[in-house]
C-alpha cells in the first residue's frame, strides 16, 4: 500500500422507495490508532455508476438548496475547505468527505425506510435539500456539538433529484476527528440522531435495530474455542477461527453490520496514523462485492450488479485521502495541505484514471 506523510408541524410522510435505481450495499467502519489518530474507511455500492470523483471544496463558496417548484431553500457559504466524492458528475452533490476541522461525513443508501416531511413553502429559508447534507455539514460544522445544534434549527423536506430519478433516501454516519460518531437518521417525518459507539455502518433496517441486532451474536469472539466434551466424545475445532464460527459472510445490509462490528472490534488497534490506514484497507477488503454477486433485476427485466465501484479511506486526524476503484486496484492519495483552502474554485480530481497519482495539488483540474 501506499502510504502519505504530513498533514494531509403537520407532516405529510413521503416513504420512498427504491424507484429506478437499486439500493447499494455500502460498508463504513471508523478506526482509532492508540496515539489516537482516526480514520474512516468505506465502500461504495451502486447498481448504476455514480459517475464519481474527488472534489475539493475551498472556503467562501456559495450554496443554495433547490426546493420543490422552483422555490429556493436555504443558502449559505461554506466556513469550512473540504474533500470527498460527488456523485453524477456533480459539483455540489457530495456523497462524502471530510473538512479541515478534522470530521467525516458519508451518505449511506436508506430508500425505503427513509421519510422526510413535505416542503413547506413558509420555512424555505431553513430547508436543505437531502443531496446538499453532506456538503452543507463539512462546510459549516466542526464538531458533533455543532452538527446538533445546527440541525434543531433546520427541516431536511423531500426534495426530487432528477439525476436520480427519485428523492434521494440516505442516512448519514458522521465522525468528529476524536473518533465519537453519531447517525442522523430521516424517520417518519423527523431527524433522528443517534450515538454511534459501535463505529461501523451500513444500510436498512434503522441503526438501533442493527444494534440491537448485534445481541443475537453475543457468542462470537476472536479467540478460538476450546476443546469440549459431547457425552463421551471429545470435540475439537478444525482450525484457526473458531470463535468467530458463525458470523454472517452475505451482502445484506445486516450482515455486513454484524461482520463489521464484530471484526472491527476484535482487531488489534494500530500504533499510529500510517498503520491505521494500512489496518483500515484489510478490514475494508472484506466488504468488497465483484460484478454479478450481488443482483438485481428490474421491471422491464435489466440486470443490475450492485457491485464496489470504489473504495476510501479518509485520514480524519491529517486531512487526507486514499482511494481506489474497481478498475483501478492502485492506492491514490489526495492530500488537503498540498492544496489551495483559500481558493477561489472547485477542483476535482479524476477517481477513474488507471495511472494517474494525486498527491499533491497538481494531480486535480479544474
């Protein structure tokens, strides 16, 4: 692996539903090094290409959320630089990133048990598109505290995205850079915030329920298990892993919870930053989906593979980034002190590229 150095009210429920894109099958997992360096590290399943790359976000950049029939939502300018992955080709719609105050926020599949209330013209100047919550939380948060007390003040009302042909139903995980996690959820109308001490994520169901989830694997343990007696006969594992005998190896979003939380917090913490990353990129390995194991058919018949099209790992601590894609199995690295927080444009660096290297300011065009 490559590694990098330096700083790098009357509700009108809408439920959405899977329309015409399948839901993906998203993995993300948060790991801190005993010098106390975090990390977040993720997978990105789609069933059509998101047509994604990294965009960086310099401070001062103006915002404006589109509402339903032309109406304008809330604008704001962006206190905060940051760096992460758009999503169609987009330069605003960011599925995830961190800023320079050291958070993470990623967008995770949800549709279908997503539900966001309906527009309301009169509180336009306090709505936010869904598609603008990552961006708008790195530009103008910098802790856990701060994202709180922001969103009590804002509603997030259903808001149709045509490049995807549907409201967007997400939930997102965010990270401050002491490793505490939190989930904001849209339930029934409402945003429900939770602590996230588990530090991995997915998709459906809700995350109490994967939590609560967790309970039904309470025998699983990272040390073998010991030879036993079953009446005169004498019992002993095969091998190696016995103690994880059982733990979910499918796609579905609860089993990759269960294997996340469970092989994440059964692992050795790394010493420090470097070696988070390096300990983050073989976890995440377990989590990568090839083209055609996980399938889906549409109404007219069309397959669509719900397959990894990339993968990050963000270095919360020292404000960077390594990326590969399903093409391209090389580590990249995009590091934000290399680049121009003060800028006047948004920059974006091509995630498809088989050869090409980004680490340093160079590597990003216009």
């Amino acid at each position: 692996m490559q590694h990098y150095f330096g700083i790098i009210a009357g509700f009108c429920l809408i439920a959405l539903t899977l329309a015409s894109i399948p839901a993906q099958a998203c993995t993300g997992m948060r790991l801190k090094a005993q010098d106390g360096s975090v990390v977040f590290a993720r997978t990105m399943e789609f069933g059509s290409d998101t047509n994604s790359d990294m965009l960086f976000v310099p401070r001062g950049q103006s915002w404006q959320s589109d509402m339903p029939k032309k109406a304008k939502g809330m604008a704001w300018k962006n206190d905060y630089a940051f760096i992460g992955t758009n999503g169609f080709g987009m330069d605003y719609l960011t599925i995830d990133g961190i800023n320079e105050k050291h958070m993470y926020v990623g967008g995770f599949w949800f549709a279908g048990q997503a539900e966001y209330p309906e527009f309301q013209p009169k509180l336009a100047k306090t709505s936010l598109n869904p598609a603008d919550f990552v961006a708008w939380v790195l530009g103008t948060c910098a802790s856990l505290d701060d994202v709180r007390a922001k969103l009590a003040k804002i509603q997030i009302p259903a808001v149709y995205l045509e490049a995807m042909h549907q409201v967007p139903g997400v939930h997102w995980i965010i990270v401050e850079g002491t490793g505490k996690a939190m989930v904001v959820e849209p339930l029934k109308g409402k945003l429900v915030i939770n602590d996230n001490p588990v530090g991995v994520f997915t998709n459906r169901p809700e995350f109490t329920w994967h939590q609560a989830n967790l309970n039904n694997y309470i025998n699983l343990h990272a040390a073998n298990v010991p030879q036993a007696k079953l009446g005169q006969a004498e019992l002993t594992a095969f091998g190696q892993g016995s103690g994880m005998l059982g733990l979910p190896g499918d796609y579905t979003p609860p089993s990759r919870f269960v294997r996340a939380a469970f092989l994440l917090n059964s692992v050795h913490p790394a010493k420090d930053a470097d070696g988070n990353i390096t300990l983050a990129w073989n976890l995440i390995n377990n989590f990568s989906i090839p083209k055609g194991a996980a399938r889906e058919f549409d109404k007219d018949g069309k397959e669509h593979d719900d397959y990894t099209q990339w993968t990050v790992v963000y270095d919360l601590t020292r404000c960077g980034v390594t990326f590969r894609t399903y093409g391209n199995q090389d580590i990249r690295v995009v590091r934000m002190d290399k680049l121009p927080v003060n800028g006047d444009k948004k920059l974006i660096a091509p995630m498809w590229h088989t050869k090409a290297k980004y680490d340093d300011v160079s590597g990003l065009a216009k």
